[in-house]
C-alpha cells in the first residue's frame, strides 16, 4: 500500500526535505509519497488531527511546531526527551511517536570523516533552537567543555544550564566579546542565523589554523562568508547542508526501516555538483 508522509511548519515552502525524501523514494522505487504541508502557529492540534485522518505514516517537524509537537505525541524516544524538542514523528495506528534525529544529524559529518572528538574544546555560537540538539550531541560524544557564545546572554545562560545539567561543562559569553579568541577551541560551530543573508561570519577566525574544525549549521547558501574564512585558514570545514542530510537520512531508516540512500538524497539537495 502506498505511504504518505510530511514536513509541517510555517513557513514551509522553502523545506527541501520533499525534494530530499522523494530522491530516495524514486532511488528506491518506493510506493511513497512526501508532501510540505503549512500548518501555522496555534494551528498545530487542529493540523495534526488533519494528518491522522488521512492516515499520515510519518513527518517531519519544524519551526515553530518543534517544541510544541511534545505535547502530542503518545511516545517519546530518548532524543527527543533529553532535547526537549521534536523533528520526526512515526505514525503507528493512531501511535504518535516523537524522535530528534537534529542530534544525530549533526554528528553524522565527524563520523563520515573519521573524526573523534572526545575531549575536544568546543565554541558553539548561538543559543536558540538548533543549540540544544547540538549540545545534547556533543555530551552524547564526551567532549571535554563548550563555550556557548550568543548575542543575548540570557538565552546562552538557558543553553548552558541545559547542558550542565546533561553532564557537559559549560560556560556563556557575548559572541561580540570573542574577540580573537577562536583559536582557543578545537572545533567551531555556527548556530545563528547570521549567513542565511550572506552576512560576514559573526566573529572573527584570523588566528585559526588547520587544525581547527569549523561547522556551519546555516546550509544555504552553502558557502558562507564564515566557511569561506575558515577554509582560507586551511582549517576542516563541515557544511550544514550535511546536516540536513544527516537528519533527512536518519528520518528514512526510522520510517522505513532500511538503509537511506544517502547518494540519491545528497544529489537532490546539491544537484549535479
Ligand atoms: P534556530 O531555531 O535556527 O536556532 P532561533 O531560535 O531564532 O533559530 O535562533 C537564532 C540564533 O541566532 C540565536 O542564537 C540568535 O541570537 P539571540 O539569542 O541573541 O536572538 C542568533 N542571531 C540571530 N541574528 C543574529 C545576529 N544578527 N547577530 C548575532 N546573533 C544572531
């Protein structure tokens, strides 16, 4: 029987995960179908009861339903109860269970490049929705410390509770009182939203080296001003459109159960590139 599945938010027009999603399914041959479905802020139980009528096998879930989503669902895996926060929900006969594949989807880069960072001193910039997976993947990984740099002080003093409380050492700062201090850190991760407008990296990396691992969460466009600098520095850069496949793939193989063609999903994301 053929399965339907989704992608709810507001807005939503602009999701790549259709175009993601239905690559596999075709690579697959997949009786599949994955639709962007708009369900705006206060709508969220009215839009859900819409998706179990027409018997909805699983979706997606993005901004502003990720935390909310908690409230409806009748099982949580662990991802999800630790983070707090929901982006993939399975559909098991009326069975609404929630998962977080961000956390996995963010680490799924360092493990295709063989890379272990246990121990490692980490600058996460940004405290707002896409911190808390990250920094739930970073404990997950044991990394010794993490510096959470934001522009509002509070929201980086939330974040770092959070990750004390799941055993992560961490600390706040201004991000405009970094300074040239980026070089103090193993690895670099941009979680604002500064380079969605190609804004110039929001601090600065000239004291960097190869050594250090940059990451960039924003994933269009795909050079950012701040991956660019990084790569100037010789430094390991990691994209945030791989990201968003880690995450896209990870939500595969809870639906159906097989290995994501991961190939297929990346050249729907990049094209021919
Ligand atoms: P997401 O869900 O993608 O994480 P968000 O919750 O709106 O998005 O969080 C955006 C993050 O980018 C926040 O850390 C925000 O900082 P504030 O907590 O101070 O709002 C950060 N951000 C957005 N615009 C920024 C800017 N121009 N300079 C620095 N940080 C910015």
């Amino acid at each position: 029987m053929s399965k339907t599945f989704a992608v709810i938010g507001d807005p939503i027009d602009h999701s790549l995960s259709p175009n993601i999603h239905s690559a596999a399914f075709k690579e697959l041959n997949l009786d599949c179908s994955y639709i962007a479905y708009r369900i705006p802020k206060g709508e969220l139980e009215e839009g859900i009861e819409a998706l179990k009528k027409i018997k909805i096998n699983g979706f997606n879930v993005t901004i502003p339903h990720k935390i909310e989503m908690m409230k409806y669902l009748d099982k949580l895996d662990e991802s999800c109860s630790i983070i707090g926060a929901v982006n993939t929900v399975s559909n098991d006969d009326g069975i609404l269970k929630g998962y977080n594949t961000d956390m996995d989807g963010f680490l799924e880069p360092f493990k295709k490049r063989s890379i272990s960072i246990k121990n490692l001193k980490v600058l996460l910039l940004g405290a707002g929705g896409a911190a808390r997976a990250i920094i739930a993947g970073f404990a997950k990984e044991h990394v010794q410390s993490i510096t959470v740099a934001n522009r509002t002080i509070e929201n980086a003093k939330k974040v770092v509770e959070f990750s004390n409380k799941i055993g992560l050492n961490a600390n706040a700062i201004k991000i405009n009182e970094i300074g040239d201090s980026a070089k103090d850190y193993d690895i670099i991760v941009n979680a604002t939203s500064v380079g969605l407008k190609n804004e110039s990296s929001p601090i600065s990396l000239d004291d960097i080296n190869s050594k250090t691992i940059v990451y960039d969460i924003v994933y269009m466009p795909i050079n950012t001003d701040f991956l660019k600098k990084a790569k100037e520095k010789g430094a390991t850069i990691i994209y945030g459109y791989e990201m968003l496949l880690g995450q896209a793939t990870r939500a595969f193989e809870i639906w159906h159960g097989i290995e994501a063609p991961y190939n297929a999903m990346k050249k729907a994301l990049l094209g021919g590139t």
